[in-house]
C-alpha cells in the first residue's frame, strides 16, 4: 500500500508510475473520490461541532432540541456515505503499485532485464549435455509421471539420493544463513486471506493462489507471505531491527507457467520448495539489508560451484509491491542458458503499511519498516547442479560443501 498522502499531494506523480507499470487504475477518478471524502469529513466534524454545541441548550431550548433531532439524522446519513466513500477509495488505493526504484530498467518482459554481472565459468562438455529432466530420468531420481498420477501434471516426486540431495542442500542452506545472523522458523503452510493482501499477493495475483475451500485459508506461494506477517500490527522496538529470518517451505502457485522447452522437467511446478530470507529495517537502510540479501545469494551459490548471471529485473517483469529487484540466474548447460533461480527485492514500506508493522525509536520517532524478501535457494538450484556436473555417463558430482549432509559424493545412473 502507498502513503495515501502521495495520492493527496502529487497525484501525479502516482499516475506516471501507474502508466510506467502498467496499472489500470483512474487516479485521476481515485483522487476525486478522495477529495470527496475528505470533504465529507469535513462535513461531519462541522455538524458534530454544532450538534455539541446545541446540546447543552436544549433544556431550556425547544428549537435547539429540535435542530439536535435534525441533526443526528443528517450525521447518521452523512456517516453512512463516508463509510461507503472510505472503503470505495480504500479498495482502489489497494491496486495501486509501489513507487520504482530511480534506477529500475524500462521493459516489458524479463527478456528486458538488464545483466550487471557474469561470475563462474560455464563447464565445458566434450559431450553433449542433458537437461535436468533427463538426467533425473537416467539416474532414477525425478518423477513427474507418478506426481502427475498422484496429483496432477506440475507435480513431481524427488526420489532415493535427488532426495538426499535436495534436503542436504536445503538444510545446509538454512545453516549458512543461520550463521549470517538470521533466525531460523518453521512456518505454517497455509495464510488468511489478510496476511496474503498485506504481503502483496492480494489483489495482484489472485489466480496463482490455491485456496482452501470454506476456510479463509489459502496455501502460500512462498514463506515471504508468513514470515513477514509474523509482525502483523506490532510496534517493533527500533534497537531490535534489523530482524533477519529464513525458513524453509513448501510453495504452492496455481500457474505453473509457459509450455515446451521453458517448463520442460521441474523447472515451472504448481508445488515447489524454498528457504527465504525475510528482513524487517529502517527505511533508511533497506538499500544496504537488499545488498546483504544478495551477497548472502550469491554465496550460496558461488559455494555450490554454479555460474550465473545478476540482472536489475525490469519494470515489466516486476511484482506490484517491488521498489527494486534482482534475480540471479544460473547457467543451465542441458537447457542452454541461464534461467531465473533466485530473486531479492527491496519492498519498501509496501507491506508493511498494509499489515500495520510499525518501529519507533528511544527519541519517539516512529514509522513504518521496510522489509525485503529474498530467496536463499529453491529445487531450481538442484536442478542446476545437475546440469553443472553431469558426466558423459550421466552420473552427476555433489557439489563439495553438500557431500557432508549427502553422504556420497556421486549419482550414478542405476548399475554402474
């Protein structure tokens, strides 16, 4: 949610950034509505002054007690209307997108993102290399035919050692960033239809969510939706931020994406793990935790061996509620290029104005947290290693930082 001071004072300036990203939002209508209702309010007050007023005459005033009458109905309606008025602008205020960062690249599609970095090598191969789905197929340890039988197709099973794997380099994740100074949760998997509007996902992206039926619950899409409502209207104590968490979670997103090559394996799924990191600060220094996140991205993959690309996520290819973005990309070699595997962004005050997360200082300062959301590592990073360090044979090396929480150091194809 913006400060609806914005609408008030530059309106527009919220038109402009409307246009820029696209939204179909009239703020031109949605500030006429506002000035409507600030003018009823000033409606009320005035008559309530009066009503007031008159009411200590009316002992011994019959007209008094009787413009009193008038006038609790004329408030009554007036009430009324403002209510109305109140929740018609703030239905049309919760479209409205966050502010862009100066620095956010135009363009309508991650095609558009602007690359600022390569780090690693790409592997060479004197073969030619498999995708991920294949590899899975060759060493028994993806299956998207009994997760589509059991469920539907956009699900899958990890299976034997892509198992171990998988929770190895989930856990030893959650592990690097415990040591960074994050606490660690584990969040529920399901969120109220309140917690998923004031984290942004609501109005936006109703359709990419599974709701649960007869129950205001809903599965989440990602554990940024429960870990930053953990502090839904609490005051945080300004000595205590940065508050950093992480947890690890099953997601769950109704679209499963594009088709062909593009969701080809398990790459776009309606279910999918992660370990977050969620950070509540300052305002003035969420630019500095959005670089902690990312360094903190980066590492975990540098330390996994993997090559990949950063890229400042464009206008067109960013959420509602982002001020500013980064994706890393990592190199697929059976894909044949790099492919979206975490993200970081900065979220400003956006949530947390819409979920009442506020902080106030020793000298009485007060205000709203910014937080940002950012991922550690997700199954498409899993996906990456073995795309990274598959073998002619199509056996696949673990990366070494994982071999203490695998066990072995090597998946071999069945019966070699």
């Amino acid at each position: 949610m913006i400060d609806i001071k914005a609408l008030r004072e530059t309106p527009q300036h919220v038109a402009e950034n409307c246009r820029r990203r696209g939204c179909s939002v009239d703020v031109e209508a949605l500030y006429q509505l506002d000035q409507d209702y600030l003018r009823l309010i000033r409606e009320v007050e005035d008559l309530r002054a009066e009503r007031n007023r008159l009411s200590s005459q009316c002992k011994n005033d019959p007209a008094a007690r009787d413009r009193v009458r008038e006038l609790k109905q004329v408030l009554a309606d007036k009430e009324s209307r403002q209510e109305e008025l109140r929740l018609a602008v703030d239905a049309k205020l919760a479209w409205l997108p966050n502010f862009l960062a100066d620095d956010v690249p135009d363009g309508g599609a991650d095609t558009d993102n602007q690359a600022l970095r390569f780090v690693g090598d790409k592997p060479a191969f004197s073969f030619e290399p498999r995708d991920h789905q294949a590899l899975g197929e060759l060493l028994g340890i993806i299956d998207t035919a009994r997760g589509a039988k059991v469920a539907q197709a956009g699900f899958y099973y990890w299976v034997g050692r892509g198992a171990q794997l998988a929770s190895a380099m989930f856990f030893w994740a959650q592990k690097e960033l415990t040591a960074r100074g994050f606490t660690q949760f584990m969040s529920p998997c399901v969120a109220k239809e309140r917690t998923l509007f004031g984290t942004g996902y609501l109005p936006f992206f109703a359709d990419q969510t599974y709701q649960l039926a007869n129950e205001d619950l809903a599965l989440i899409g990602t554990s940024e939706q429960t870990l930053v409502a953990y502090h839904t209207d609490e005051t945080l104590d300004a000595a205590s931020l940065p508050r950093c968490y992480t947890s690890f979670t099953p997601c769950f997103r109704t679209e499963a994406g594009s088709y062909g090559k593009q969701a080809r394996g398990i790459f776009r799924v309606h279910q999918f793990h992660k370990v977050e990191q969620i950070v509540f600060c300052l305002p003035e220094e969420s630019p500095k935790y959005h670089d902690l996140c990312q360094q903190n991205e980066e590492h975990l993959l540098q330390q996994l061996g993997l090559p990949y690309r950063v890229v400042a996520v464009c206008v067109g290819d960013m959420g509602a509620p982002g001020f500013k973005k980064y994706d890393i990309e990592a190199w697929f070699a059976g894909f044949g290029g790099y492919r979206e595997v975490t993200s970081n962004t900065n979220l400003t005050d956006f949530q947390a104005r819409r979920l009442g997360i506020r902080f106030k200082d020793s000298d009485g300062r007060k205000g709203f947290v910014h937080t940002i959301s950012a991922t550690g590592v997700t199954d498409r990073v899993v996906c990456a290693i073995l795309e990274t360090f598959q073998q002619e044979d199509g056996s696949v090396i673990v990366p070494e930082v994982l071999r203490p929480y695998t066990g072995f150091d090597r998946i071999a194809p069945p019966g070699a």
